[in-house]
C-alpha cells in the first residue's frame, strides 16, 4: 500500500559527496496526507542499525554526533520526499543506508515505522 523508494547510493573517494533520495508513495495517488517523520539510518556490516538524521514535519532535525556539520536532511512534505546530502565522507560512513518514516497518516490509516529497502554507500580511502 506506501513503499519507501531509496536512491543515489554509490561509490565515492573519502572527502567526496553523496546525496540520498527516499519517495513514499501509495499504491492509489494522493493516499498519503501527511508523514510525522522521516529520517536515515544505516548499517554498517557486523554493526546494529544507527540513527544519521531525521527530519519532524515541522523542521526540527536530529542528527548523529558522527554526522554533524556534514550530512544535512531535508523534506519536501508536498512530494513525501526527504533527501540526505552528505559532504566531507569518510571510510567509517560505509553502510547500508535506511530511509525512514513514522506515523503516516494515509488513506488506509495511520502507519508506524516503514522502511525502505536500502542503498549502499561505500566511501573509499
């Protein structure tokens, strides 16, 4: 019924950038009216899953220690989009990449906790 939709993972030098892209649709447009939050995580392989950043429908942000003054998130509430542009990137920000959203009012009712699938970003030294 709503899927989460990854894209822009890759390979990249340490120091270069990478910008996510995550798209929440229904299976009937127009079914999503609106998402609390939408976020990032990833999982980096032997490691748990981590926050890297979440976006509120308001505009407050959260972000990882680790990322701060690098990854930037943003939304687009009209388009159920939210997007992670991430600069200065190092080896240890390898992982598979997690979009993330919660509390989704939609035309089948409220949803909790989707995941996409996920992209890999592999950042070489």
């Amino acid at each position: 019924q709503v899927q989460l939709v990854e894209s822009g993972g890759g390979v990249v030098q340490a120091g270069g950038s990478l910008r996510l892209s995550c798209a929440a649709s229904g299976s009937i447009s127009g079914s999503i009216f609106s998402i609390n939050a939408m976020g990032w995580y990833r999982q980096a392989p032997g490691k748990q899953r981590e926050l890297v950043a979440r976006i509120f429908s308001g505009g407050s942000t959260n972000y990882a220690d680790s990322v701060k003054g690098r990854f930037t998130i943003s939304r687009d509430n009209a388009k159920n989009l939210v997007y992670l542009q991430m600069n200065s990137l190092k080896p240890e920000d390898t992982a598979v990449y997690y979009c993330n959203a919660d509390s989704l009012s939609t035309g089948w009712g409220i949803m909790y906790d989707l995941w996409g699938q996920g992209t890999q970003v592999t950042v070489s030294s």
